[in-house]
C-alpha cells in the first residue's frame, strides 16, 4: 500500500508503515484512494503479514522468489554465505509469525559447530576434532 502526498506539484510516494512507530501495535488503513480518478474508499481495513515487514526482509523475499527458492542463486546474487541465507530466511519466517522448526541437517550443522568451536578454544586436538565430526 502507497500514499500519495502533492509536494511542489509532483505525487510523491512513501511507503506504508506497518507497526505504530509508538507502541509497535498494528496499524489498520481507514482510507484508500485512486490517485487516477480520485474514488475514495473508507472503512477499517486489516494490512496482511507481508505489509508489516521490514524492508530487508521484502527485499530478501524479492531476491528469494526470483531465485526460485535457490539457495545458491540467492547467495550469488547477495553475496552471503549460505548460513546467512537461512538465517534471513527463518527471520522472515518469525517475522511471518511461524515457528521454525530444526531440522535434522540444522542439528548437525549445530553439532559440526560444536566441535569447531571447541577445537578453536583449544578444549580438543585436531585429530579429535576429526574424529568427532566423522561420528556426526
């Protein structure tokens, strides 16, 4: 949704707001406009989820479905690793308001970290980092 404001004689467009900038409740719009043939509707209207997102969230989902869900074509075109990928994508799906789910692959993945970490802190050798990732 895009409000029209006249300035200097030109429409300029701002973008909706979709949280109060006050006490973060959700807006309603209580007024839409054609700005071509001037027919105004008024009422209470409910704004969808996506209209209550971030920007940076629009823009990943935009670079998301035009990769057709790729993950590899979405880290290419944003330049991102593919772990921030998915964190993008599961702040998009909380934003969303889902629950995310693990799965088994996020659990070793989380596991693979572990011992990287501890590896990196010193608590374990190489060879039982090594050891310990072929276990997972």
């Amino acid at each position: 949704m895009l409000k029209y404001i006249k300035k200097g004689g030109k429409n300029v467009i701002h973008n909706l707001v979709g949280n109060c900038p006050v006490c973060g409740d959700d807006m309603i719009i209580t007024e839409l406009k054609c700005p071509s043939c001037e027919t105004t509707i008024s009422g209470k209207f409910k704004l969808d989820k996506f209209s209550r997102l971030k920007k940076e969230h629009l823009e990943f989902i935009e670079v998301f479905v035009k990769s057709r869900g790729n993950i590899k074509e979405v880290e290419r075109e944003l330049g991102i690793s593919y772990p921030t990928v998915r964190n993008k994508l599961d702040e998009v799906i909380h934003a969303l308001g889902h629950d995310i789910e693990q799965s088994p692959d996020d659990e070793m993945a989380e596991k693979r970290k572990e011992v990287l970490t501890r590896l990196e802190s010193g608590e374990i050798s190489a060879a039982e980092a090594v050891e310990q990732l072929g276990e997972i």
